[in-house]
C-alpha cells in the first residue's frame, strides 16, 4: 500500500465537503419521505399518505425540540444491556483469544516484525468490531418490530428520534467499550510477541584496527535470539573509559538495543536493553517532487524503466538529472540539529555493476531564491532500503557549490527560469563552509533537495513520498490509539448505517444494505468513475452487451436503436450509481492502519477529515432513521 | 364539557392491506365514540370483532385509513399525549432480558420520572402486583400471568389519567382476575378513565360504567351497563332460605298479582364465587381442605361433597 501523502489542507476540504454535506441531508431527506409516501400510499391511497407525511415534517421540528438526553439514554443503556445479556459478546471474545492464538504463529524473527504485527492486530480488530458493530446494530429495531415490544416502546412518550439515537449511542458505547479492550489486549500482545533481548560477552567482540593513528575499537555480534543477531561496535572514544557508558546496537529487523558498559578490565560486561526503536511514529513533512532531465529540463515525470503501473519515476546515473523536493516551511526553531533526511529509493541497475555495493547518490541542498547549491552527503543506495541522513547545521561540501537556476519548458516552446540567468550569482558559492538556515534556506522557510545518482547506466527511481524530513517521532502509543479510532469511526458509521436502515428493512435485508453501502465506499471513487462514465469498457449494460456477444472491449456498439437504447439506458444506471456513491463515504480514508505499521504517525490532518466525514454521515442518517421510523405504521 | 371528552373518534375506520395495497380485512367501520372523564368503558366483542384495533388506532400504532382518533382532544398520532396513557396490551410486550425492577424503571426513565419518584413508584408498583418475589429475575422466565402482572405495573408507571387494556385478564387465574377487577374499581375511584377491551362478558359486568358491543368492525349497541341489562318484565327476589312449606303460599301470592313464578330453589353459585371462597379459606386454614376418602367412598360430585361442610 501506498501511503497518501498530499490531504488537502481542512479548509480547502471544507468548503465543497459541507457542500457535499448539505446536498447529502436534503438527499436523505427526500429519500424517507419519498419511501415514507410511496409505502403509506400503496396502503391508503395518496391523499391520506400526503397528510401524514405532512404531518411528519411539521412534527420533526417540535420532535427534534423535544428531544431529551434522559430518554435516550434509557434507551442507550437498554440497547447495552440487551447485548451483554443476550450474550453476543461472549462469542466475540472466544474469537479474539483464537485469532490471538492463531497470531502466535505470525514469525517474530521477519524482517519487519513491527508491521507484520501491526497489520494482523489491526485487521484482526478492524473485522471482529465491524462484524459486531453490523450485526448488534441490525437486528435491534426490527427486534422491536418483530416480538412487538415496539408497541411498549412507541406509547410511551419516547420519539422516534429519540430510538434510533438511543440505540446508535447504545451500541456506539457497547461497541466502544469492546475496542477498549480489545485494544489493549492487542496492544500488549504486539508488543510482547517482539520483546527479546541478546547477549553479550567479551568472547564475543575482538578489536579491529581504524583510521585513527593507533587507535583500536572493538566489533562483534550479539547471540542469536528470534533467528537474528545484532552487530556491535564501540569506538575508541568509548572504550578510553567504557564503564557506565551506553551505545546503541545495530539495527536489524527493524530494531536496536541499547548496551550498557558496566565493569573495569576483565570485569567489563555488556548488559543489553529490550527492543529499542522498532515503534516508531515519525512525523514526516513532505515536499513536491519535480524531476530534472538529463538536458536541464524539469519535468513532472522522469523516465519510466519498463513497468507500466510504476510507481515511481528514475533518473538516470552520472547525468545532470535529478529528483528535486521542495520543502515548505522549514524553521530552524524546529530543527535545531539539522535536517533529519529519510528517504527509500528505487534502485535499477541496468548492468549488475559491483554487486557488493550499492548505488551511488549524492544529496545536495538548493535555494531556491539564490539558486545555491550545496551538495551535503554521498551515500550507497540498495532498493528499497530506507536511508537516514542528516543535514547538519554547518555544511561542509561534498563536492564544489554552484549557483543554477532550475528552467522548465512550456508547452508553447518558451523556456522559464526560476531565477533569471542573470540574477545568478557565483559570489554565493565563494565559502567553505556554509549555514543551512543562512544559506540554504530561504527566510520564509524553503529549501530543495537534489538527488543524483552517480554511477553511469544506473537508474535512481522515487515518487513524492520516498524522502520527507522527519520533523519528530510522535509517541507510538498515541499512533496505536489514534489508528484505533480509524477503526472506531468506521465501526460508529456501521453502527449508525445498520440503526437506520433497520428502522426500515428487515434485519438481513438492513445487513446486506450495510454491505452494500460500505463496499460501496472501499470502491469509492470506482464507482464514481462509473458513474461518470470514465470506466473502460463503458456502462454496465454496454459492457454486459459485450460480454454477451463476446466483442472486446473496443469493439463500437452498433448504430441502431438498440444502441441508443443501450446507451441511454446505461446513463440512467449511471446517474442512480453515481447516487448511491454519493450515499456512501470513501470508505478507504479511514484505513489507516498502514501508517501505524510502518511506523508513520497518522496526520492529524487526515483524524480531523475523518471525524468531520464520520459525523458528516452520522446526521443526514440520522434524519433518514428518524423519518423512516415516524413514517412507519408501526402495528401494521 | 368539552375537556372532559377524553377519548373521541369520528368515523374511525381501519382496512388492513397487504404489501402491494390490496384490501384484506375491514376491521372497523365508522365508529363514533366519546368516553368521558372518569368513566369505565367497556368495549364488547367476540374474537376479531375490531377491539384490539381500535385500541391501536387510538395509539397511533395504525394510521386510520379513514376518519379521526382524538385523545385529549390531539390527534392520536402526537407523541406528548402518551404523556398521560397506560397501555396494557393484549400480551405482555416487555424486554425479556430485563428483571422486573429494570424493565419498570426502564419505562420510568423514559417519562423522565425524577429518580426518587422513579424508585419509589417501581417499589410500590412491584408490591402491588405482588412480584416482589421475583423482581431480580429475568423477564424471560415468567409465566404468563407474572408477565401480565409486570405488564399492568407498567402499564402505571406513569400514573396516567387514561388506561387503555385490551383483555385485561387473560391469562390470569380467578384470583388475578378479581384483583385485576378491584384494582379496575380502585383507579376508577382515584378518577382515572378507563377504556378495557375484552370478549368475557363477566368482567365487563362487573366493572363497567358503559360498554360498547363491536361485532364485525361495526358498533352494534352502547349504553349505561345497567340500562342494557336492565330486564324490564321480570322481577327478582331474594330472601334467607325459607322452609318447603313457603313456596306453595308464594306461588300463590305472586299468581295473585297476575305475575308467574318462572323458578324456584337455592340459586346456584358461580364457579368464580367458588373458587374465591376455597382460595379465601386456603389462606386462614392451611392444609388439605377436600378430604380424598369421601371422595373414595361416596359418589357424591366433588363440589357437593364441598357444599355439604359448608352446611
Ligand atoms: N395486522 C393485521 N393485518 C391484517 N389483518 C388484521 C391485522 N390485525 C388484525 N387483523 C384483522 O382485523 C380484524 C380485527 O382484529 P382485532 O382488532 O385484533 O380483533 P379483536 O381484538 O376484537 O379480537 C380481524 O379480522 C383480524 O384478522
Ligand atoms: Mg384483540
């Protein structure tokens, strides 16, 4: 999965989302009203249907003014009550301790045991609450219908508002306190299915000569423990006068370890930490990628090494091309160590080169108003290896600074600079050492990266989010809640698509619409490509014509009535399914889980969209409940 | 006076349809009815005579497909005038999984009772009905006349100014039944009005005020109990039991009148009485009242052998 990286920001989200909203209520709205209509009129002809659904209009406003807490509440805690004592639960919890068992079986020694973990403990959730979520929620309203109860319920001076909040908050609360657990439990189980620790002894570490003059440093492994071991190396600095002194293993498999030095001479021992480094919640900031072609040209694509679907786009080695990002924003109040650089690169070789190596990059920094440039690190990239550097505060180049301007063609043939050739100047580049946030940085926050392969024939390959500046690393913690509340906001809108549609349809019926609705969403925008007829193939009945006389899928449809018919017909199918997509919310915004297990904190950003999408459905759906239930003969 | 007209329909009219709108039964035709504050008003009537469903109607349960139900003088459909009704329906329609206490405070709750009153009123109501036995056990195993019981307290929550029963004692032993009976004649006397629904004849004698006989969805009679049952050409007389000897004076005595004796003996009591009086005593002298080897012995039925120790 690809993590999405460009959200837009909530206020340019908001204003076509509360559009969207508002069309949606009235959408809903006119939906109960017309079933309401439509149902009450086949039973009593429409004369008497059109005054009881007057009737409900008028009402809804004194209804919705007389909606107590008190009385929602009762029926809330009734809905609570009705769950743990008819017992629903215990299934659920014997399926929990089985599929945690069944996670006993994942491979802690995997290469990325934290994800491997993370994404079972969060699909295993994600399916048991929303299979709960559905199936509590169906079935209570039409319960009431089917053993009457409702007919206790409804002469009592309770709204139907007030029933189908009641049980949305029952089960919300129910199902809430279930996730609560299951999330702790899960997360104790994520994190002691890793838990190890190794060992380590003076046999194990022998010295190795270094650089320095006469200096020594010990290397080694660790023991082996979950199918892997740790590298060990303690500098000379640290073996001057190692007791007390602490230092971090190599990491592997995703983690580290930290030693502890304790002892003198011959009573020197290592002690090692638990896993250290393997959750992490890094805050990433994102830039704008652009691409420079190997004759100077930028470009929003670079080349593309074969496969059609990829992902990302390459540069070829030892050429002026480069992968450009601009950053936004960057304050040397928040980086006061520099710019922690993290990026994974695509790696195509066409020839195997020295296999024993990886690639070489090179990295360099750009202002984008001076047009400075200051190559900072060279590096060896292998695949998809991910790859930290840090640009420190005082930059010494890696190689001689030049002053460039980046220039991009239009489609008219004119050719524009971003800074004019002769505003370039070469002054800048005159320094041996250089200060990030002086020099480099622009006052209101900019800055590039440039990234060259240079080694000849060889490709380097990125898409947008494959290098950020991690800003901070979030609590880990904090990222495993707020992916559970992913969780819980899609459970809350099952909760409140199963309320309501069962205070119309029969239980499975209701199940089946929630369903329905909810793949719906997960092929959100599918379906809204469908409906607005950008598919291949066609409309549905134009492709099932094909699919019929087995024509490929180019294949005209032919000029005669029955094409016209065809295509008319798939225009009307389009329009309800463009409907129905509008009735459902992109399901696939509130997967989240992905950045939990690969270690990314999830934006607050995209929380807040999901929560504001969440509730964005809750109230026309709410109306609809309520209106559908009004508008019910209740004892017929 | 207009406020004191509790209950009113105008032409109240009910067809059942299917899904598709198709005419199944016709199960009221036009009734106009008025029930007045305070009074016991019986509606009368053999199986699917229309009583449950005008019951319903007046709810709002059913829409009508015709006409109007009036309650406190609002449409039937408006929520606020469930306010001040009980509604005890034909069978029990409670939460199973609930104890007795829980399903009356469940109901409390939601005429937004303040919490002390809520209490206090599902303490005396469950003493009323007499669960007090069973209050912290689940609905789901009740018998039929302890639901009916926790049906009526509930029914009461509210303490309603209207109570509407449909077939108040079904499903209740002789004793519930004359308790029910009584408690009828109590709220009447606290100045409730009452609407009770039954096809037993007795009980509506005995409590009602007014009774209306539906048969077929259609209003076949109403008045004042006593003047429907008033029979005009007969007179009836009672006294302490008299020798043989009385009756032949008697006979003369009426004939001399020009009226004619149509029967003569010990009236007979009726089954209920009966098993009030056994009940009754049951309770003062524990142990086996019906001794088995008269039985044995004699045979006599067993309710003479009863009627001879009363002697
Ligand atoms: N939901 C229903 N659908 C169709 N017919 C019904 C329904 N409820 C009652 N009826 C019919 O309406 C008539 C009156 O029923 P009801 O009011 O229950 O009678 P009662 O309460 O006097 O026994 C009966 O013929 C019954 O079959
Ligand atoms: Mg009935």
């Amino acid at each position: 999965m690809v993590l999405e990286t460009q959200f837009p920001s909530l206020t340019e989200w908001f204003k076509p989302a509360a559009l969207a909203w508002i069309i949606r209520i009235g959408s809903f709205c006119l939906i109960a009203l017309a079933l309401g209509f439509l149902i009450t009129g086949v039973r009593m002809g429409p004369k008497r249907s059109w005054a009881i659904v007057k009737g409900a209009i008028k009402n809804a406003f004194s209804d919705l003014a007389h909606l107590s807490f008190k009385r929602i509440f009762a029926v809330a805690m009734l809905s609570f009550k009705e769950a743990i004592r008819r017992k629903i639960l215990i299934g659920f919890v014997v399926f929990i301790i089985v599929l945690l068992f069944a996670g006993m079986f994942l491979d802690p020694s995997s290469q990325d045991p934290a994800r491997l973990y993370i994404n079972f403990i969060f699909w295993v959730n994600n399916v048991l609450i929303l299979l709960l979520a559905l199936f509590i929620s169906s079935f209570s309203i039409p319960n009431d219908f089917k053993y009457k109860t409702i007919y206790t319920l409804a002469t009592k001076p309770v709204r139907s508002g007030e029933i189908v909040l009641g049980r949305i908050l029952g089960f919300t609360l129910m199902c809430s306190a279930m996730l609560i657990v299951m999330g702790v439990l899960s997360y104790g189980f994520v994190i002691r299915s890793v838990a190890h620790t190794h060992k380590l002894t003076s046999d194990d570490l022998r010295y190795v000569a270094t650089t320095q003059e006469g200096a020594q440093a010990l290397e080694g492994k660790t023991s082996t423990v979950k199918e892997h071991k740790h590298s060990v190396y303690l500098s000379p600095e640290i073996l001057k006068d190692p007791a007390g002194k602490t230092v971090m293993t190599e990491p592997t498999n995703g983690h580290t370890h930290q030693i502890t030095i304790v002892g003198q001479g011959k009573d020197r021992q290592y002690k090692l930490s638990g896993v250290k480094n393997m959750f992490t919640a890094r805050v990433p900031i994102y830039g704008n990628l652009r691409f420079r072609d190997t004759t100077n040209f930028d470009t929003n694509k670079g080349i593309n090494v074969g496969d059609e679907w990829e992902y990302r786009s390459f540069i070829q080695g030892n050429s002026p091309a480069a992968l450009i990002w601009l950053f936004k924003n960057i304050k040397q109040s928040s980086f006061p160590n520099g710019l922690p650089v993290e990026m994974t690169l695509g790696v195509f070789r066409t020839h195997k080169g020295n296999i024993e190596r990886g690639v070489m990059g090179g990295l360099a920094i750009r202002n984008p108003d001076t047009g400075l440039m200051v190559e900072t690190h060279l590096f060896e990239s292998v695949e998809f290896n991910t790859k930290r550097l840090l640009v420190p505060l005082k930059i010494k180049p890696a190689s001689r600074p030049q002053v460039i301007s980046s220039k991009t063609k239009l489609s008219n043939g004119n050719v524009v600079h971003d800074i004019p050739e002769n505003k370039l100047n070469q002054a800048y580049a005159q320094k041996a050492e250089f200060d990030l946030f002086k020099d480099l940085v622009t006052a209101d926050g900019r800055v590039e990266i440039w990234v060259r392969c240079l080694d000849p024939m060889q490709y380097f390959g990125a898409a947008e989010p494959d290098l950020y500046i991690r800003a901070y690393d979030a609590p880990f913690a904090l990222n495993f809640v707020k992916g559970f509340v992913c969780i819980w906001l899609e459970m809350f809108l099952i909760i409140v698509y199963g309320v309501t549609l069962s205070s119309l349809l029969s239980a499975p019926i209701a199940i089946l619409g929630t369903i329905f609705i909810m793949i719906t969403g997960v092929f959100h925008n599918y379906v809204l490509q469908l409906a607005n007829g950008l598919t291949e193939g066609g409309g549905v009945l134009e492709s099932m014509y094909r699919l019929l006389r087995q024509d490929n899928m180019i294949t005209e449809l032919p000029d005669n009535v029955l094409g016209d018919v065809i295509s008319m017909s798939d225009q009307v199918i389009n329009y309800i399914i463009g409907f129905v997509g509008y009735l459902a919310p992109d399901m696939n915004q509130f997967a989240n889980s992905e950045y939990v297990a690969s270690g990314f904190d999830i934006p607050w950003n995209l929380m807040t969209i999901d929560a504001l999408t969440a509730l964005a459905f809750f109230i026309p759906l709410y109306i609809f409940g309520y209106l559908c239930m009004k508008l019910r003969e209740i004892a017929a | 006076m207009e406020t004191d007209v509790i209950i009113e329909t105008r032409n109240l009219t009910k067809t059942y349809r299917d899904f598709w709108g198709r005419q199944k039964v016709r199960a009221l035709s036009a009734l106009d009815l008025k029930i007045y504050r305070g009074e016991i008003f019986g509606l009368l009537g053999p199986n699917g005579s229309g009583k449950t469903t005008t019951t319903k109607l007046l709810l709002g349960l059913l829409f009508p497909s015709s006409g109007e139900a009036l309650v406190f003088n609002n449409p039937a459909d408006d929520v606020s005038k469930n306010e001040r009704i009980g509604y005890l329906p034909e069978e029990s329609y409670l939460y199973k999984f609930l104890n007795a206490e829980e399903t009356l405070d469940f109901y409390g709750r939601l005429f937004r009772l303040p919490t002390n009153v809520r209490r206090q009123r599902v303490r005396d109501l469950i003493e009323m009905v007499g669960l007090g036995w069973a209050k912290r056990r689940q609905l789901k195993e009740y018998s039929k006349g302890m639901t009916r019981r926790i049906g009526l307290a509930q029914a009461l929550i509210n303490d309603p100014e209207l109570i509407i029963m449909d077939e108040p004692t079904t499903g209740l032993d002789p004793i519930g039944c004359r308790e029910m009976k009584d408690l009828i004649l109590d709220l009447k006397r606290q100045g409730k009005t009452i609407l009770m629904c039954s096809h037993l004849l007795a009980d509506v004698q005995d409590v009602c005020d007014r009774i209306g006989i539906l048969y077929q969805g259609e209003l076949k009679e109403m008045g004042r109990v006593s003047d429907l049952l008033q029979v005009r050409d007969v007179t009836d007389i009672q006294t302490t039991k008299l020798p043989p000897e009385a009756e032949a004076e008697i006979r003369r005595v009426v004939e001399r009148f020009g009226g004619q004796v149509k029967s003569y003996g010990a009236p007979s009591a009726s089954l209920e009485e009966l098993f009030l009086k056994v009940v009754e005593e049951g309770k003062t002298h524990p142990g086996k009242r019906y001794q088995a080897s008269e039985q044995a012995t004699g045979d006599s039925k067993p309710f003479e052998a009863n009627q001879k120790k009363e002697g």
